[in-house]
C-alpha cells in the first residue's frame, strides 16, 4: 500500500485535460494535477509585444499591443506513472501522453497556484491563475529503466 504526501499549499501546475490513463477514463477536461515529486524551479518570463520606432525628428513611437508569458518547468528523474510519484500526481507517461494528443497538438489552459496565503481548498484566495497555452518545447530524457523507469522532463509553454 502506498501513501501520498499531501503538500498544504497544493500543486503549482494544473493541466485542463481528459485523463486517459485514469482507472476509470476521464472523457471530460477538467483539471488534472501535475506532480511536484522533483519539480525544478518554474519560471515565468514576460514577454511585451509592442512596435517601436524612431522618428525622423529624434523622437520615439511605442505602440503597445499586449503582454504574454512563457512558463519553463522540469522535472528530474519523474516516475512514469502518477502511483509512483510521491503525490500520487501525473507522472512522465500522464506529460508525454497528453503532449502526443489533439489536446496537446492546440491551445489548451493551463492553472497556475500561487499560493499566497491561506488553506489549498480556496482557489480565489491562493491566487490561482488560468492561462491559455501551447507547447513550445517538450523534451523527455528516459534517465533509468528496470522495475521502473524515470524521466527528466523539460518543457516550454508560451501563453496565446
């Protein structure tokens, strides 16, 4: 029998998704949870879409258009399957699978939890944060195989 740790600010990373490799198949989205078990830092860099131009008087033109995110994320040596992680979360097969989708192959969303203060049960209070997504990047490493195997994983998300 195996017990899960459960973290008191909850997981950083949702994935809007079917869950195919569920016991009893999701075939609706909902928000699947990503495992923390050897997550690297995440990083958010903002990226300001905008037109700049100089003048032919010396002045400068700036014409804002908008500002988008890119989310890095890694794992290092992450089990395959989510009952092997230690929070019982998707694992490497649960990333590549969704990757390899329709959904994968689109925009999907994504939730990210802040956790700014207060228990995991209210989102709203944590700062929970949905934003539309696409791969940029999804690089998986098969590190060890045997009884079981263990990824690192990198991936990329720029926010449409």
């Amino acid at each position: 029998l195996m017990s899960f740790i459960t973290l008191p600010k909850g997981v950083l990373l949702q994935f809007e998704a079917k869950d195919p490799l569920a016991s009893t198949p999701a075939t609706t989205l909902g928000w699947r949870n990503v495992s923390e078990h050897n997550r690297g830092e995440f990083t958010i860099s903002p990226m300001r879409i905008e037109s700049v131009k100089r003048m032919s008087n010396g002045t400068l033109r700036k014409y804002y258009v908008a500002d988008k995110n890119t989310f890095n994320v890694s794992w290092s040596m992450l089990p395959s399957y989510r009952a092997e992680t230690a929070d019982g979360y998707w694992g490497a097969e649960d990333l590549r699978r969704f990757y390899a989708s329709d959904e994968g192959k689109g925009a999907f969303r994504i939730l990210l939890n802040y956790a700014k203060g207060g228990s995991i049960q209210n989102t709203e209070l944590l700062g929970a944060e949905p934003f539309t997504v696409v791969f940029k990047e999804f690089s998986p490493v098969l590190i060890k195989r045997g009884v079981n195997a263990f990824w690192d994983i990198s991936m990329t998300l720029e926010e449409v």
